[in-house]
C-alpha cells in the first residue's frame, strides 16, 4: 500500500512539473515580446518590426505583411488581401507561443529571442 501511494505521489508530481502554465498576454505584453522574439513553427519563421511589418517564412516561401496589437489581440494582414486576422496570444512557459484564432485554430510556436 505504501508503494502505490508513494507511485500515487510520484506520478502527481512529475506531470505538475512537465506542463508549464498557459497565461494569456495583455495588449501591452504581446508589443514588447514581439519585437524581441522570432517565432518559429514547424516548418515557418516569423519576426515583428517595430514600424509594423512582419516577415513569414514557411517552407522557403517568404511573404511580408503588417501586425499590429489591438486591444488584448495581435492582428494581422497580408497583402494584396485587405482582411485583418486577430488571435490572443498565450505564453506557455519561457519558449511557446500560443496564438488562437477566433475560430477556434491554434498554432504553436517556439520563441527564438533576437540577437
């Protein structure tokens, strides 16, 4: 019995340390990170000017648009479109980003700080 209550214990313990906490950016949190990280999926790469402009990468393709914080909401354009696409933005520890679209969709990203 003192066994299974000590693998009881163990187990409890082990998976609190290996999930970190998702915590949701305020508007403010999103702007400053943003200029200081690249973002860096699976297979893309994304970095966040400070005059607005962002540069995607996925697979070799690149593609520039502009971002900008609204409200609590990192949005997004890419042209020649003229919609915006807003997500929260939730920080999973030091090195994972979270962005969730309205719809539903998440990507996950890893943080790369800039050099």
């Amino acid at each position: 019995m003192k066994k299974l209550i000590l693998s009881i214990i163990l187990v409890m313990v082990a998976s609190q340390t290996s999930f970190a906490e998702k915590r949701q950016l305020t508007g403010a949190e999103i702007g400053k990170l943003l200029l200081k990280i690249e973002a860096i999926g699976d297979g893309t790469w994304q970095n966040f000017l400070e005059n607005g402009t962002t540069n995607y990468n996925v697979s070799g393709r690149k593609s520039i648009g502009n971002w900008e914080v609204r409200g609590d909401q990192y949005c997004s354009n890419w042209p020649p479109l003229p919609e915006w696409a807003c997500y929260d933005v939730l920080r999973e520890g030091e090195n994972t980003l979270i962005w969730v679209h309205a719809n539903g969709d998440l990507t996950i990203d890893k943080i790369k700080m800039k050099k």
